[in-house]
C-alpha cells in the first residue's frame, strides 16, 4: 500500500469515527474498535483493528487527543479534519 493510499485508508476511518462518536457520552475504545472491525475496515497492513493501532493511527494524522480530541471536534462542529495529504 502506497503512502497516498494508507493516507486515504486512515482518512475513510476517521470518518467513520467521527459518525459514529456521539456529542455526549463518550464510547469506549472497545466500542469504537468493535465498530470498525465490524464495517471491515481494516489497518494498512490489512488487519483488524485494535484501540492501540487505532490511538497510534490518530496520533500519526494529527490528532494527538486521539478520539477524545475528535469528540470535542465534532462538538465545535468543525466538519474538516486536519488531513495529511
């Protein structure tokens, strides 16, 4: 997998978080990853995800709250981000 294909690839998972992160309580780590794992997403070596990979996988976009930091995001309403291209 290319670079510009694992930066799409992580891109189209953080969509997925940030839909699936409510404005109130905040789901565990386990939930997320369950949910990703469950819409087969997969990580950029193509295996499943786990809340490390996916805490290291926000760190290295930018996000450095990892899914906290993408709550208090979607609650600034701030539809866009920070993307690595």
């Amino acid at each position: 997998m290319t670079r510009t294909q694992q930066r799409a690839s992580n891109n189209a998972t953080i969509d997925c978080l940030m839909e699936a992160i409510p404005t109130g309580r905040l789901p565990s780590r386990r939930e997320l990853v369950a949910l990703l794992n469950e819409q087969g997403h997969k990580t950029s070596r193509g295996n499943d995800w786990t809340s490390h990979r996916m805490s290291r996988m926000l760190q290295r976009m930018g996000i450095a709250q990892g899914v906290t930091e993408l709550q208090r995001r979607k609650r600034a309403y701030l539809p866009n981000i920070k993307r690595a291209f």
